[in-house]
C-alpha cells in the first residue's frame, strides 16, 4: 500500500488499557501533581499521542517545541488535561474489544513502555541530550499497531499491520513532533549495520526496539551501534524488565497469562457515569455567596442522587457544627477536632471517606444514627486548599451498601470543595462587602481579563515584528519606536493588573530572558498596600545594579514570589521586616546564576513542617501554613532547573534561591547536585 492510500485516525480514535485512563482520571479528580499525573499518562502510547498532538498545535503556540509530557502539562495546565482524560474516558466507552483484542492491546501496553524505558536508560548511558524525548519516541514508536487493534478482522485489520511503521512515522509528523523523531520511527527496523552514522535519536529506537522484544540480534546491535558489552546490556535489559513489572503493578495491570480487559472496562464505564451524574446534581445548584449555604443547599443534591438520608457539617475554626438534615430539624451538635473520637470527628481530621464500624460506635455516632434513622453510616470530607469545609454523612441501611455508595459521595464532595474554594477566592476582602459588591468586583476582573487578553496578543505581534524588521535594511530605525510600544503595553497590563487585583493571563514571554529586578520592582509595589502595609511589614528589597536576566517565563517567577512572600508575611503576625535582595552573576557547579534571596523577621519554620520541607504536609495553623506554597515553589523551581535552599530559626526565616542566568547556557543535571534537604 502505498502512502497515498494510508488512512490516519482522529488523535482522539486511538485506545488505551482502561486501567491506565481509570489511574489517569483518579489523579485528575484527586489531589495529585503533574508530574504524578504525566507519570500515569506516559505509560500510554494513546493517551500521550492525544496530549503530546494538543499541546503541538496551533492554539497554544508555535508547533513542534514540545517532545516530553512534562512540557505538555506544563503548555496545556492542569485543567486542560483534566477534560482532555475525561474526554479519553468517554471516548474509551466506544471501544467494544473482545478477549483476543485485550490480550493484544496488553501486550501491545508492554512493550511499548518496555521500549520506552529502555530508550531513556540507553539515552543516559550514551549521553543523549533529551532523555525525555527519547522515552518519549519509544512509547510511540509502534503507534501503528494501535490503529490496527481498532479495526475489525479482515483485510481493514490487516492493512494496517502492513503499513504500521510508514503510518507511525505520518503521525509523528501530523502531531508535530519533528523530524528526528519522525526519522526514528520510520528507521526502527533498519540492520543495526545501516544506522551507525545515522542520528543518536535514531539508533536509540532502533535498539530499543529490538531489546524490548528480546531479539537474541540485540544483544549483538548493542555492540554493533553503541560499543556495548553483552554483560551490561543485559543488565540493562533485566533492569527495565523490572521496572515495568512494577509499573504494571502499581496500575494493576497482569502482566502474565491471559488477560481480559472487559472487568475494568466496566469500572471505567460505572466511574464515568457516576462523574456525569454528580456534575449533572451539582449543575442544578443555585448560586450561593458563602460555603456554608452552599455546603447546606447542595446536601439536597446529595440526598437526590444517592436516594440515602444525609446530614451536612461544617468546620469552623477547630470545631464541627451541624448545618442541616433531611429527616429532621438540625440540633445544635458541634464537635470539637482536638480530640477526634467519632466517625465525624476522624474523617474531618483525617481526610477520608470511612464506614461507621460496628464494635466502634461513639454516643455522638448513635446520636447521629438516630436522626438520620439508619444502622450504619459513611462520611466523606469536604476538602480543599489545604483545610476542611466540612463533613457530609449518609445513612446505609448495611454497612455492605458502602462500596455502591462510596464512588458518588466521593466525586460529590470533591466537586463542593472545588465550588467552596471558587467562593473562597472571591470572597470580599472587608466583611462589610454586599454581595451586589461582590458581584461588580467579579464582573470587574471578567472585563479587565477580556481586555488584557488582545494587549497580550498585540504584545507579541510587535515583539514578533522586531523580529522581522531586524533582517531588513533600515528596520534599526523603527526598533526603537516599537520597544516603546511594547514598554507602554506592559505599564498599561500592570496598570490592569493593579485594578483587577488578579495576575493578568498570558503575560509569559516569548524571549529568552526575563529581568528578575524588574519584576521585583513591580510586585513589591503592587504588594506595598495591599499586603505588607496591612500586616504592619517593613520591605526592605536590596537590587544588584548588575544584569538579572534570567532564563525563565514571568508566570512561574511571579508565582514562586508570591508564594515565599506571602508565607514570610503570615510568619510575622506582629509586623516585621522583610528582606528581598539579588546578586549577579553568581558562579556555583561550573553555571552561572542569579540569586534572590527572601529573608523573613519571623518566629522560624515548625519542626512538624521542616522534616517535611517543600513537600504537601498539614499544620493546626490553618490553611496557609499548610506547606503547599513550598511545595509548589519547589516544583517551579524544578522546572526552571534552579535550586532552592532553606536556613531558618527563632530569628526567622530566609530562602536562597539560584535561577539560571540568561548569559548561561549549560544544562543543570538537578539530581547531581541538588543540595541536601531538598
């Protein structure tokens, strides 16, 4: 068949084992990062075409910059992947393979990834630049066959398996993922003889290829390409077999024996269906203004979609109050959180969805049994943002009707506090604020975000047309006009930014440089008045007079600001001094950088939270010494190849951070030289 006549699939037209879209949507609708969640996505050839195709097009920039998942969540956001799972989910449903197809698409799943690992630990031996890239290309090196599973039996199947390298390398094409990647695929059959001159990326694929599927050649390629000994490219091979075991552990995958997908097909079908129900409850919610209508109001949804009785609390300062019942009229109950002993009282604590056990039964559990006139009862926390809105319970007549019900009360509670932290966010920052205020000051910040979003494109059209003047003879002339424009453009988003009090979309730029000083000027102007002359804060900010161009984009670097700011600000409760200052350059590893150092007069970071430092951890100082800043610092800091650094005490609390500077261009291997305590 000729390339004519080969048909290519939808991106979305590709299948997946629904074990791994069933992880995939569990960690969308939990609390995991991205990188948990670029994990689980990255064991799946389908469901990486699908990202890896959505974050190469046009909508979100220039095609053809993104090779690696992280990357693709780091474009699309967290939010743009969570529909486009759900969207693979429901997508899934319509995929009716049958025993032999499963057992197919299993074997298919395995050596797929056993490929892709391989290539990654090959990469790092050889000392390929893009390990990501190359794990990457070996997950979808063999995407032709997936195309061939969807078919029926007969010539339409057939055809497919015929033509499945020439139609993988067609898609890599058609997903933007550039030319030695498209190359890579197309060669991977290629005598290892043929491709010793070829590119590092291709002699990568091919080899991996043929150790994945323990062709006795490969041993034998190993050395041919490479120069590798038989000893270690065995020890090689064991270790990625190794790996993939216990990666098909951990997504319940059998590796050995036959396999049926149909089981978890059918959870996947239950789970999607139950999201569709709680969204379809919760969409008939009519607008509240605070968490506490709204948790009340919506246990009338819950009560409707479960068809149990409910109860509904919510937590306030250390204590749990009843808010409302279905059978009866709420009594004052509150219960206290110092000393959690019910069922209530542990799963608000706790964070868990729990069953009352029978040998384990509080007076204020058989209290709670009575009004809700039922012999067992569940709880589920209404939990985000580092604390508890508060507790919802229903009533089961055994405690054998929980597994029915747990999925549902989970997803609802869930949805509540994605709904409670909105009004969170929203809420007036003066208790006096009517919710008329409220409203103007909402719609406000819609308007300001419509406007902000053309200034940006005009941004970056003008930046690109410097660009494009720069080849022509006399553009120098009118380069300084259009740099005046653009400094004009960015006060005029600033100005946006002040009156919205929100961060303005799309501010990142598409240069290669961003002036830490610059930023640091204006964020301390902006937080001057509404955050540090409240909190009675001293800012003292000391600015090298040296360049402070780094290699980093405005929103990660503002966001990292922010999160240490605000935390050294909620750590002097009496007022204090804050110290912000910058050096250039600063020379460590053989790199050059530009430290920012962020130094606090506060009482010092709790013991409970240094031991887990940059890391999710929770604290009975509420929400925002929840240790999640830290974390995502971390994380922006990860990504930005810096390093970060913590020394604190009674005296305060100071963090040191390197970013990349512009001047630099070498690569930081992070887990070489991340310093201790990270």
């Amino acid at each position: 068949m000729t390339r004519a006549h080969i048909e290519l699939p939808a991106d979305g037209e590709l299948p997946s084992l629904p074990q791994v879209v069933l992880r995939a949507l569990e960690a969308c609708r939990g609390e995991a990062d991205y990188r948990e969640i670029g994990r689980i996505i990255s064991a799946d050839t389908a469901l990486c075409a699908r990202v890896l195709a959505l974050a190469n097009s046009a909508l979100y920039g220039r095609p053809g910059e993104i090779n690696s998942i992280d990357q693709a969540l780091l474009r699309l956001g967290t939010n743009q992947i969570q529909a486009l799972i759900i969207t693979a989910s429901l997508r899934q449903l319509l995929f009716d393979l049958g025993t032999d197809r499963w057992q197919q698409l299993r074997d298919f799943w395995r050596h797929s990834l056993t490929t892709a690992l391989t290539a990654r630990a090959l990469g790092r031996l050889t000392g390929y630049p893009d390990n990501e890239e190359a794990f990457m290309v070996g997950v979808l090196h063999n995407v032709g066959e997936l195309i061939a599973l969807r078919q029926p039996a007969g010539d339409n199947h057939q055809a497919p398996l015929d033509n499945q390298i020439e139609m993988g390398a067609r898609l890599a094409e058609h997903w933007g993922l550039g030319q030695m990647a498209t190359d890579a695929i197309r060669y991977q059959q290629v005598p290892a003889r043929e491709i010793r001159d070829a590119s590092h990326l291709v002699k990568l694929i091919n080899l991996s290829t043929r150790l994945a599927l323990s062709d006795s050649s490969g041993i034998e390629a190993a050395q041919t390409i490479f120069g590798l000994t038989s000893a270690l490219t065995r020890e090689i091979c064991a270790r990625i077999e190794r790996e993939v075991s216990s990666v098909a552990q951990s997504l319940e995958i059998p590796l050995d024996g036959p396999f049926d997908g149909e089981s978890a097909h059918r959870r996947l079908f239950n789970r999607v269906v139950r999201s569709a129900l709680v969204d379809q409850a919760l969409q008939t919610l009519p607008a509240q203004s605070t968490d506490t209508e709204l948790l009340a109001t919506a246990l009338r949804n819950l009560v409707t979609l479960t068809g149990r009785p409910g109860l509904a609390f919510q937590e306030h300062e250390g204590v749990l109050r009843l808010l409302a019942a279905t059978r009866s009229r709420p009594p004052h109950i509150e219960v206290p959180l110092d000393n959690p002993r019910s069922l209530v009282a542990r799963v608000a604590t706790l964070y868990e969805t729990e069953v009352l056990a029978e040998d384990h039964r509080t007076v204020l559990d058989q209290q709670l049994l009575d009004l809700l006139d039922c012999p067992s009862m569940m709880c589920v926390a209404v939990h985000g943002n580092g604390r508890c809105h508060g507790v919802y319970v229903i009533g089961l007549d055994a405690t054998s009707d929980a597994e029915d019900s747990e999925v549902l009360l989970d997803l609802f509670a869930r949805r509540v506090a994605e709904l409670a932290d909105t009004l969170e966010r929203e809420s007036p920052a003066r208790g006096d604020e009517t919710l008329e205020q409220l409203a103007h000051r909402i719609e406000l910040r819609k308007r300001v975000h419509e406007i902000s979003n053309p200034l940006t494109i005009v941004r970056q059209y003008i930046y690109q047309l410097q660009g494009k003047l720069a080849s022509l003879d006399g553009g120098e002339r009118v380069q300084p006009d259009l740099q005046i424009v653009r400094e004009e453009m960015d006060r005029a988003v600033a100005l946006l930014e002040r009156i919205s009090e929100t961060d303005p979309p799309g501010l990142d730029d598409n240069g290669p440089a961003l002036e830490l000083n610059t930023e640091l000027t204006l964020l301390c102007e902006l937080f001057e008045d509404a955050l540090f002359a409240p909190a009675h804060i001293d800012c003292k900010p000391t600015l090298t007079a040296t360049s402070t161009a780094i290699r980093a984009t405005r929103g990660p670097v503002r966001q990292l600001i922010m999160n240490l700011v605000r935390n050294a600000v909620e750590a002097m409760e009496e007022g204090g001094e804050l110290r912000l200052q910058t050096a250039a350059p600063v020379w460590q590893d053989g790199r050059q950088w530009v430290e920012l150092l962020i130094e606090d007069s506060g009482e010092g970071i709790p013991a409970s939270v240094r031991s887990h430092l940059f890391k999710p951890v929770r604290s009975t100082k509420g929400p925002a010494h929840s240790g999640l800043g830290l974390s995502i610092v971390k994380q922006l800091m990860d990504d930005m190849e810096g390093i970060i650094s913590c020394k604190t005490s009674d005296q305060g609390t100071s963090f040191r951070l390197l970013l990349p500077a512009a001047a630099d261009s070498g690569k930081y291997d992070r887990k070489a030289n991340e310093e201790p305590g990270h």
